[in-house]
C-alpha cells in the first residue's frame, strides 16, 4: 500500500495549487458579504462552497433594511414569520407584498434593498367618490390593485391620502400614478376613450406634501399625455431616524369651481427612495 503511493506521488513533484474549492466556507461568506444580492447569487453558482456560504444569515441580515422587523410584523403573519431564513425574507420582501387589506404594497430593491410602497385609490379619500355621477371603480389589467379609480366629471378635484410608517433612513419621492382617458382591449389591442377627458388644460393640478415633522412641498404642473400612465411628483422627504414612525400627508387638488374637468384614473400612490424614483 505504501509503494503505490510512493509511486503515485515522489518528493519531487511539485505541490499540488489550492483550487477555489478549498477556501474555508466561512471565509467565502465574509467576502460575500460586501457584495451586492445579485452578485451573492451569481457565485453561489460556482461550487458547494460558494453555495453553501451565500445562505449565510448574516450576510443577508446585512443586505435587509435596518428595521426588518417592523416590516416583517407589518406585511406578514406570525406564523410566516417562524418560517424564514434571512435569504428566504430577503427574497421573498423582494417581491410586492400587500397589506392593510391588500390596499397598499411593499416590496425592497433587488440590489440595493432599498424600501419601495404603493397606496392603491382605494385607500385614499377621494371627493365624490360614493356619488356615481362622478366616479367609478373600474377593473383594468393595468393595475396591480385591480381597479382604479376612474373620474367622469366633477366641478371640485380632491384626493387626499395619509401614510404612517417606520422607514428606513434616507430621501422618499412621493408619485401619482394618473392617466388621462380610460384604457380597455379591443380585439387583443389596447385602445384609451378619451371621451369624457376636458378641463385639464385651463388650470394646473397642485400636488402637496406634508410630514408630521414639518417638511412641506408644492408642486403644480397640468395633466397631459391621454392615453398613458404618468407619475407625476408631488414631492420629497427625509427620513432621519429609522427607529421612528414617519407620518405623511399627501394630496392632488384641481378646486377652481369656473370649469369642469373629466376623464381621469387615479390609480396609486407611490413612495420610492429618491434616486430610485427618479431611474
């Protein structure tokens, strides 16, 4: 037995290179940790170690947002929560959740973890919105809330909406979801009636923003572009302190009872982080 491996193997030959296989799992992970998600995912593909490494819970605790877990008791069930591994959390927060009634969606950047929220209409206040000679809540494919909220004609445009929430440290843009015209499909292609769209072009809409810690904007702008979602910015805040609740107030008034105005979706509301909004 020792004469085959002294001939399979003699002082002189060279000794044998490390192969990427042999690092330490531990140290792999450690390494992994100051990549982003989809490059952690990528190399779990080269071998077991790589594989193994990138489950590691503490490298995806690193890549969730801070207070994880206040988002995890907002979006799931008790039970849910028992169930997951840090990457498992991540991937699945990766996807939009719903809740409060499946009213409002959060989800987080796939590379940057970065917090993302929707507000569907029908958890904003809208003016008239019981009467239906003005509004209507109209099923379309192109929500992810279902239906939208579709207006007819009113002398008087308000829809207001207020959002507490713990965020996670940085800049938020607020967004409006609107269209001019109400979109269908017609023989698999889609066509937008434009019939009760009027009274855009007299004034502008105003978009206000408000948070309980006293930021404040105001922008104005006039709705365009019938037949297509647009996201109009109704402005910007900052969270300081992510251990703490932001409360948010945010509104689109049109009140300038001298003319009508018709023919708009409000679909949602959304909060991205700024720079993500702005991409």
């Amino acid at each position: 037995m020792g004469a085959n491996i002294s001939a399979g193997l003699s002082e002189t030959d060279p000794p044998m290179k490390p192969r990427l296989g042999d690092i330490p799992e531990s140290c792999v992970a450690l390494v992994l940790m100051y990549l982003d998600p989809p490059e952690i995912c990528k190399l779990a593909r080269l071998n077991r170690a790589f594989r193994g490494a990138s489950s590691a819970d503490f490298i995806w605790e690193s890549k969730l947002p801070p207070n994880y877990l206040y988002i995890m008791e907002k979006v799931f069930d008790e039970e849910t929560l028992m169930k997951f591994r840090k990457k498992d959390l991540y991937a699945r927060l990766c996807r939009p959740i719903p809740f409060d009634n499946s009213t409002k969606e959060l989800w987080l950047d796939k590379s940057s973890g970065e917090v993302s929220i929707s507000i569907s209409s029908k958890a904003l206040r809208i003016t008239g919105i019981d009467d239906r000679r003005y509004w209507n809540h109209i099923s379309t494919e192109e929500t992810r809330f279902q239906t939208v909220a579709y207006l007819q004609q009113i002398w008087w445009l308000e829809v207001d909406g207020e959002f507490e929430f713990q965020f996670p440290a940085g800049t938020y843009s607020i967004f409006f979801r609107l269209q001019l015209g109400r979109s269908s499909k017609r023989l698999g292609r889609r066509i937008c009636n434009s019939e009760h769209v009027h009274g855009w072009n007299i004034k502008p809409v105003s978009f206000q923003l408000t948070t309980a810690d006293g930021q404040h904007a105001v922008t104005q702008c006039y709705l365009d572009s019938p037949g297509n979602w647009v996201q109009y910015h109704a402005g910007d805040f900052v969270v300081r302190n992510s251990n703490a609740l932001m409360k948010i107030k945010f509104s689109l008034t049109q009140i300038d009872c001298t003319h009508t105005k018709g023919g708009l979706c409000v679909d949602c509301v959304f909060i991205y982080p700024k720079v993500w909004g702005k991409s």
